[in-house]
C-alpha cells in the first residue's frame, strides 16, 4: 500500500474524513480509506489519546502463548531469517496473533528502544480499534498484506513508521497470526511487503504440513522443481476423498474460495482418483508424478501420506491452528499419539458412571489428566477434590477421607470435618496413587463406592455423596491384587476404565511439550531451545518425565541473561547437561567402528543419525541436517 501521496495531501484527505466522515474520492487508496473510516468509527483522532484496552494482562497473553505455541515454534526459524535480511535498516520483526497482540519481536536495539515508545512490545494491541490504520490491524481487517507508510497511519505519533504485514493463514481460510516488519520512515525498503509475504507464506505451509499428519496431502506446481518450496500447492484430503485444508497457493490453482473446504471432493478438482494416487504413493514413494486439473492445466503432483494416514478410516475435519480448544483433555493435547488415544477413550466415558483409573509413571501428568477430565465434563461447575494417597501418614488417611465428628478423637477440631469424600459431592474425587491406600481403608472406600454413603468418624448417620471417581497409580495394581497387596474387590470397581500415559521417553511431541512448557515459564518473551540441545533432549530416557523437564527448563530460564532468548547446555545444570553429553557419547559409539568411506555413504550416515537423534521427528532432523523435508524423505528413499 506503499504510496507516493505527499504528506501536506494526506493531512488535508484525513482532516476531510474527520469532518465530513469520508476521504475525498480518489485522494488516497480505497483500501486506505476504509481503514481509516474504521479507525474514526472506534472514535479515534490524529491527535487523540490512545484507549485503556492496548495492551494484554499478563493472564491473556499467556493463554495467547499457549494457544498458539504452533504458530510460534514454527514462525520463529523464519523470523530470524527475516531479520537479518532486515538487520541493516534498523527494523523490527513482529509475530502477532489473530486478534493484533503481539506474541514475539526480533529487532535491531536502536529501533526497539524508539519502537517501545509506541508500545511495539510484546502483548501490546495493534488493532485497528486500539492503534488506528496500521499494517498488522488493517492486515486482519481485510484478510490480506499490506503495507502502510509514514503519514498513512491514522495516528500522528506512528506517522514515523513504514510497516508491512501480512496475515497468515490457517489450512481452512482463517487468519491464526499476522508477520510484520516495521521500521523508520525513511529507511522504509519497495521489497519488503513481498518478503514479509513471501515469509508468511513459509510459515502457512510449515503449519499445514505440521497439523494434517492423519490426512493425505497433495503438493503441487507447474513445474517439478516447486515442489517443496514456497510456491508450493498444498491440499489436504480425508481418506475418503474430501478436501479438508489448503494453502493460499492450492486455492488460486484451482480457482477456490475457502469456503469450498470442507464440500469439495477430489473428482471436482483432478482428473485423478484418490486410490490411484494412493497405489502410485505406495509404489513408488515421494516420486513426482503428473495430474491434471478439470480445466485441462497439467500439474506435477506429489502425494505425502505419513504413517496412520491409511485409507478406510473415518474423515476428520482439519481445523484451524490457532482455534480454541473444545475442551480442557485437547488444551494439553500436544499430537502425541499414544497420550491422544488415552483422552479420546477418556472422552467416552465422560458424564458416565464409569471410574477412570490412569496408569502412568510417576511425573507423566496424571494429576493434570485428571484435572482436565473433569474440566471436560459437565462436572466442570462442581469442585475437584485431590488426595495424594501415598502422602497422607496412615493414621490420618481415614479422617482425611471420610471426615470426623465434633470431638470424635483427640485433637479434633471442635467443628469437626467433612472429608474429602464428602468435600468432592457434585464433582470428581480424585485418588492419586491409590496402590498406596492402606488395607483397612480399602474396605471402607469400597463400601462408599458400593452405597456411595459416607459415615464421618465419631458419627452415626450416613450422608449420600455424589462424584465422578477418577484414581491414578504409578504401580501394577493386578501385581499388587495377586501380591494380596491390593483388595481385588476394589480394584474391579475402580477400574471402569484404564488408561496408560506414556513416559516422556516415549513420546513423539518433545518439542511441543518444551515449547508449550517455556510458554508457560516466559509469558513475557518467548524462549526456544538450541536445535542441537534439542536434539539430545529429545533422546534423553527423563526417569523424572515432565516433571523432571520442567524443572530442568525452570533453571535454564533463570539462568538466561535479559537479552538471551535461547537455552543452551550453558543454562542446563550440571548434572543434567553432564547427562546429556554421556548419552549422546553413548549413543554415537556403536556408529563409529566403521567410518563412512565415500559421499554416499556419509549422506546416509548423517540421515540415520539426525533421525536417530532426533526420534524419528522428521521436520526436526531437516532441521538439523539443513535440508527441507522434501529432500529428506528422497535421501529417506534410498537408505
């Protein structure tokens, strides 16, 4: 939106809007003049103060982290690339979300102190509503790039500005962030709305690849040679055909609004038919080959099914990156596989009565999976009651549990107590390590489950209770059953359903997890790990599972400098990076007895060990061995 309007001209059409309500026709960019009559309309002036609602609460940005931890991990990488190709101009890089808040800046510190003035800082508002015409507002507003120089903005104390942004968007056709470069008017450069474009469009693909691995995904381009770069097509299909999500690119190519997702099957779009492009997939896996549209336009073609991606499954809908959790079990759902199986179950059984006993490891989660169940149901109103049963000494388990009468022992509070049991009437109890429950307060948990009746210590009267059971263990409770450890009569009614979390170690969603975890210690600035610390965290066995990590990245956060953004072994501490350097030492060892003896060799070398060290993470070990993903699965092809 660059223009050549002299300053005095835009003063004169901007005062005429203020007094008559509209721009004079013709003097200034349609797409201008209607920022500017929504910046009047949200009753903002030139000259004018700036509204209370500019800038998030700390809460608010840190469910904005949270919520868009994709879009950050994967927006990062190309920020920075961004920024050195800006570093000259004494510019600054911004990520923002889909309602205008910043999320993440990268810039040059002699802009960033002027930029700060004006509250180009993290959780600051760039709505047209808050801050006027600019280019990360006017860019949501109107769903496309843009570009807005000096005195275009609609507030003077930005007219020092030249920024250039562009919206990017979701697999389905919504706006989940905006990319923006802003700088001093008069270092203002014509390419750079094309390269903030061209970013954001690196960006959508990375996301679109990253968020439809249980689909079938289709890439194209006119040529050969495009595909896997960002001129790239890219269409996502449900297994039975169904086009489900598609970039900016895919949609031009065949001529679509993205109100087409969702209603339009393969046929209306390709010559070809899904189970063809399966076969040829199968045959002959990541090859090249040539379809052609409706309209009789050849393209190439390339078909990328990742494992689970089979056929005879039932579709599911892509939804949108940044789209609000449905409920509180997809809020910690980070694409782990075997921990998603467990919610899905959990989800069945919901507002049943069905006991939920979660199995796991000690430091997976459980008390956090349990929340979350209750979250999730309608219970969600009534409260949630958590008892460790290992931490509670053995005499006092049976007071804590079913409450007491006044005076019923010694030391008693004079009003005596309810218990937990009664406490959690309209909600869910939840017994975390209940293999630790002593025998005697067995029978009488079982005796409440069976009556669901409670009788306080000292008391004679039983009162009902009412509660969804949830109990989490870290032991085999069949051992402890066959052991006579364990009543087998409690376990039967505890077990209405089990399910099992996985241990860090074996997880596939590493990466997401830390990334949401430094989301969660760094509200204000977002934190990422080395690549190649990563890497060995990654691989590493965990004993203490998430808990363990998130103390290990608590320290490193504390230990980073106030200008340091990235974790290293330097911030680890000793122990745990002395850890990480035996294993990776470990690791190596089996490698070495023979080296590689020719190129072929070594580039299949180094492939098996990036995908090794990085479990089998694809987009991760491209990362690492600085290829794209397209070129890691040829050299994949050929191992």
């Amino acid at each position: 939106m660059r223009t050549s309007t002299p300053l005095p001209a835009l003063r004169q059409a901007r005062q005429h809007l203020i007094e008559y309500g509209t721009a004079p026709v013709g003097a200034v960019h349609d797409r201008l003049a209607r920022s500017w009559q929504r910046s009047l309309a949200a009753g903002l002036l030139p000259m004018g103060r700036l509204t209370a609602t500019e800038h998030a609460c700390g809460t608010e940005l840190r469910q904005s982290l949270a919520l868009n931890h994709d879009l950050l991990a994967h927006s990062r990488p190309v920020m920075e690339y961004l920024f050195e190709q800006v570093r000259h101009a004494q510019s600054v890089v911004i990520l923002a979300d889909n309602r205008g808040t910043l999320m993440h800046t990268l810039g040059d510190p002699y802009f960033l102190t002027k930029a700060e003035r004006v509250a180009l800082a993290t959780g600051a508002s760039w709505r047209e509503e808050h801050r006027g015409t600019n280019a990360i507002g006017t860019a949501i507003a109107e769903m496309s790039a843009v570009e807005i120089h000096g005195a275009e903005h609609f507030l003077e104390r930005n007219s020092f500005l030249t920024c250039a942004a562009a919206p990017i968007m979701s697999a389905v056709g919504t706006v989940v962030g905006i990319l923006d470069i802003s700088g001093e008017q008069h270092k203002g450069h014509p390419m750079t709305l094309g390269l903030v474009s061209t970013a954001a469009r690196m960006i959508e693909n990375r996301l679109i690849v990253a968020n439809s691995k249980r689909h079938l995904r289709l890439h194209l381009h006119a040529h050969a040679e495009g595909i896997g770069t960002v001129a790239e097509g890219i269409v996502v299909f449900s297994e039975d055909g169904w086009m489900v999500g598609a970039n900016q690119q895919a949609l031009t190519l065949f001529n679509l609004h993205p109100k087409a997702i969702g209603s339009t099957q393969i046929g209306g779009l390709l010559d070809v038919r899904l189970t063809e492009l399966l076969n040829r997939h199968k045959r002959h896996p990541g090859q090249t080959m040539q379809v052609r549209l409706m309209t009789g336009e050849s393209l190439y073609a390339q078909v990328q099914a990742e494992q689970g991606a089979l056929p005879n499954r039932s579709p599911v809908t892509l939804e949108p990156v940044a789209a609000p959790a449905p409920d509180a079990l997809s809020c910690l759902d980070t694409g782990d596989l075997k921990w998603r199986s467990a919610a899905d179950k959990t989800r069945r059984v919901l507002d049943k009565p069905i006991p939920l006993l979660i199995q796991g490891e000690s430091g997976v989660g459980k008390e956090y999976f349990a929340r979350a169940t209750h979250e999730s149901s309608k219970r969600a109103s009534g409260p949630f009651v958590a008892i460790n049963c290992a931490a509670i000494p053995e005499n006092l388990i049976e007071a804590e549990l079913f409450g007491y009468a006044p005076g019923a022992f010694t030391g008693a509070r004079k009003e005596g107590s309810l218990g937990k049991l009664r406490e959690a009437n309209g909600g869910t109890l939840f017994l975390d390590e209940i293999g630790d429950m002593p025998l005697n307060m067995q029978t009488r948990l079982l005796r409440v489950l069976q009556e669901r009746k409670v009788t306080p210590l000292g008391g004679s009267k039983s009162i009902e209770v009412d509660f969804a059971l949830v109990c989490a263990t870290h032991c085999k409770l069949q051992e402890a059953v066959d052991k006579g450890q364990f009543r087998s009569d409690l376990f039967y009614r505890i077990n209405g359903l089990a399910v099992q979390l996985p241990a860090l170690r074996e997880r596939t969603d590493f990466q997401q997890l830390s990334d949401r975890l430094l989301a969660g210690l760094n509200p204000d600035r977002p934190v990422y790990l080395a690549p190649s610390l990563l890497g060995k965290m990654a691989q590493f066995s965990w004993p203490g599972n998430l808990r363990q990590l998130a103390s290990v990245l608590r320290t490193a956060c504390a230990m980073l400098n106030d200008d340091e953004d990235c974790i290293d072994f330097a911030h680890l501490p000793d122990d745990v990076a002395e850890a990480l350097t035996v294993q990776a030492a470990q690791t190596s060892a089996p490698h070495e007895a023979r080296e590689p003896q020719n190129l072929d060799e070594l580039s299949r070398y180094a492939v098996r060990q990036a995908l090794e060290a990085c479990r089998g993470n694809i987009s991760l070990a491209a990362r690492t061995l600085g290829i794209s993903r397209q070129t890691l699965y040829r050299k994949m092809s050929v191992q």
